[in-house]
C-alpha cells in the first residue's frame, strides 16, 4: 500500500461475504436478494463488490440509473439489473441490448418510453413502481387515485413493447420504531398489497412483487415478498441508530490517512483558514494529507476525532480542500508517514461512519458515499490486498 501513501479505503470483501450470510439468514429460501449497487456501490466500488455478490448468490443487482447499469454489464455481470429511477426514452435501445430492467412510474413516462421502443423496433423488460407514501417516484395509489392508476397501468400492462415482469414500492420510515411510524409502513404495505389485488382480479399478474430496504428485510419479514433489496446493511452499517445492533453487521470500509507533517506550535498560535481555532498552550500538531475533497467535511473541524498509534487525535482548525490538522500533542512518537485512522479501528479504539455522522447531523449512507474519487479503494480478502480501483488518471509512474 506504500505506493498509495496519501489515503486510501479498504474495503474488505469477507465483511461483505459476512453481511450477505447474515442477511441470507433472515429470508426464505425462495426469496430472491438483490444487490443494491447504486452511486458506486455506496461509494465501496461497484466493481468489485458486484463481482463479490455474483459468488455469493445474489440474484438481482440494483442500480440508479443507465450508465451504473451498462458498467455491471460490461464487467461481465449477467445478473439481471433493474434501474430504480428514470432513464431517458432515447436510451430504449440500450435498455434492450443489455438487457436491462427498466422502472416505469408513471403514464407519461411510459407512453414516451413506448413511443422510443416502438421506433427502435425493441421490447424491454419492466418493473411498475409504486408510489404508497414516498411521494418520490410511482404511481400513487391513494382512494382518490386508485382507479385511475389501475387504469393506466393496465394500459402499460397490454403495450406490446413492455414484458411487466415486476412491481414494487419503497418505503419512507421502515428504519424508526416509532407506533407512528410503524403504522405508516404497515400502511405502505397493504396499500401495496390492494393495488396487486386489483390488478390481479383484472388478470394482471406480476412474476416479482418487492418492497424491502435493509430496513424492512431486517424489521418487516412478513413483507419480503419474492425479493428483499437490501443496501446499506450488505456494506455493514445498520440503516438507523434505532435498528444498530438488531443483526450483526461488519463495516465493509476503513478509510487511512498519512502524516504528511509534524510541528511543535506556541500558545497564541493560530491553525488552518480562518483562524478559528488558537492554541492555549505548547502543541504539537500533525498535518494529514486529507480533506474535504475527499470527503471529509468541512463540518468536522475543530470537532472529530481519528486515530495515530491508536489513540484519538481532535481535528483542530478548519478542514481544508486536501489536508487537515490533529492535535497529537499527548501521543508519542509521531512521525511523518504515519497512519491515520479515520474510520475503522486502531488498537483500543474505533471510529465509525456514524460518529462522523452525528457531528454534521446527517446519515452514515452521506458519509459513504461522498468519500471522493481521489481516494484509491483496496480491496482486502483475509487481509491480503486483492485489487485496487483507482479512480483518477495518473499522470506519474507511482
Ligand atoms: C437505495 C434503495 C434501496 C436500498 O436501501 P437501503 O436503505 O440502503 O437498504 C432499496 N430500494 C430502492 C428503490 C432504493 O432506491
């Protein structure tokens, strides 16, 4: 990893074959999982992730949009995908020749999509998507819109270029515990349920009936259906603070940092842009070659914690673009090229993406996925580095 001294991600491929197991538990044998693959893997890759998920038996693969769904093919994944959002009906084609599953939403959107399919001459594999309380996607299957929705997806349904293979819905608050909230998931499901029953009785039949996040497939087994889609929990980290703990669950990613500098400053002395943070006393402080471009964010200064020689050291000043600041005046022996721990463990202690989290108020899903493109992910099996995917073109020998 020498080559890599600025910092990098591990990513570890027997976590990843771990969660899969524990997830397999939870589910019955004719239940099919899907891969949840979408913004690179949740940030891990989706490379080598997917491949890991072939060997482990997954059944489908997820993803957001075209582009993330012909990547998996041209890897050589033969699973069938199926995008979650919308694709331009000028891509019809390219739907159809990579086989590709398409979500469809909405009339307007399926007459656009039909119209482009029509003209390519291609019939494409769909899954509807309905809208039971997300208001995000869907068709909305509310009292004052079910029979209108019925109507149109049963024009969908009889459009020659469309194979409907699949229905399903997403829900908004399977991840809280609250009555209130567990009501409203309840509420999701049957309103999903009905909308099956109806189309049902008018001789519309879906082969793949799905409606499980990691939230659901983990709470909910009574609603897994034919397919669970499980995405935060298969990179190791629980989908609220709430559902922590309920299954066991191994942290896919450590993300390091290297020591780039080591300075003694005076009392009085000021740190980094801005000069919010001024030493009351002798410091000794380290200089880390990682910042928010790589995403460590700019909400963390003067606030988290990583870990040298395993011990805490508090970012001090502001986060700067490419590097940052640690108070390391109580730790011994700290060198340039050191290890900086900025999630995962170093002897006693560990730091999680949810602790960085909590300091900018937000979810460990954001902190996953924003870890940038400048950070090499390695890819561990039994602790031996397998593979690297380094996202930018290099322009050194390294
Ligand atoms: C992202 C996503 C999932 C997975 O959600 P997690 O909370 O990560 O399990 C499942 N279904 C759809 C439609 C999604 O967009």
């Amino acid at each position: 990893m020498d080559l890599l001294k600025r910092s990098w991600a591990v990513v570890d491929l027997d976590a990843v074959a771990e969660n899969i197991k524990t997830i397999k538990k939870l589910l019955d044998p004719q239940c099919m999982l899907m891969g949840v693959v979408k913004a690179d893997g949740y940030g891990h890759g989706d490379k080598y992730i997917s491949d890991e998920l072939v060997r482990l038996g997954v059944n489908w693969f997820g993803v957001s949009n075209i582009d993330e769904a012909v990547s998996l093919r041209k890897q050589g994944i033969y699973h069938p995908i199926l995008i979650f959002g919308h694709t331009p009906a000028r891509f019809a084609k390219i739907i159809n020749e990579y086989n590709i599953t398409q979500t469809v939403y909405s009339i307007e959107y399926a007459k656009e999509l039909a119209k482009a399919c029509q003209k390519e001459d291609v019939i494409i594999d769909i899954h509807i998507k309905i809208d039971t309380g997300m208001s995000r996607l869907g068709f909305v299957v509310d009292d004052n819109h079910l029979n209108r929705t019925t109507e149109e997806i049963r024009e969908i349904y009889h459009m020659p270029c469309f194979r409907p293979y699949g229905i399903f819905t997403h829900f908004a608050v399977a991840d809280e515990k609250s009555q209130k909230s567990v009501d409203f998931t309840y509420h999701q499901f049957e309103s999903f349920k009905n909308i099956i029953s109806v189309l049902e009785k008018r001789g519309m039949t879906f082969k793949i009936k799905h409606c499980c996040n990691s939230a659901a497939t983990i709470c909910y087994p009574e609603m897994h259906m034919d397919m669970v889609r499980p995405g935060i929990i298969t990179y190791g980290l629980s989908p609220s603070k709430e559902l922590a703990g309920i299954i066991p669950l191994k942290p896919v990613m450590q993300l390091y940092s290297t020591i780039t500098m080591v300075k003694q400053i005076d009392a009085g002395t000021t740190v980094s842009y801005g000069r919010i943070f001024t030493a009351k006393n002798k410091m000794k402080i380290a200089t880390v070659a990682i910042g928010y471009a790589d995403g460590i964010e700019r909400e963390l200064s003067n606030t988290a914690y990583m870990l040298v020689k395993g011990q805490k050291a508090k970012i001090v000043g502001r986060v700067c673009m490419d590097q940052l600041m640690l108070d390391v005046t109580d730790i011994k022996d700290v060198k340039i090229g050191d290890r900086v721990t900025i999630v995962g463990t170093d002897g006693e202690n560990t730091i999680s993406f949810e602790e960085m989290a909590d300091i900018g108020n937000t979810v460990n899903y954001e902190k996953i996925c924003i870890i940038g493109k400048r950070v090499p992910r390695i890819y561990t099996r039994e602790n031996k580095e397998i593979g690297v995917v380094d996202y930018v073109r290099r322009n050194i020998d390294m």
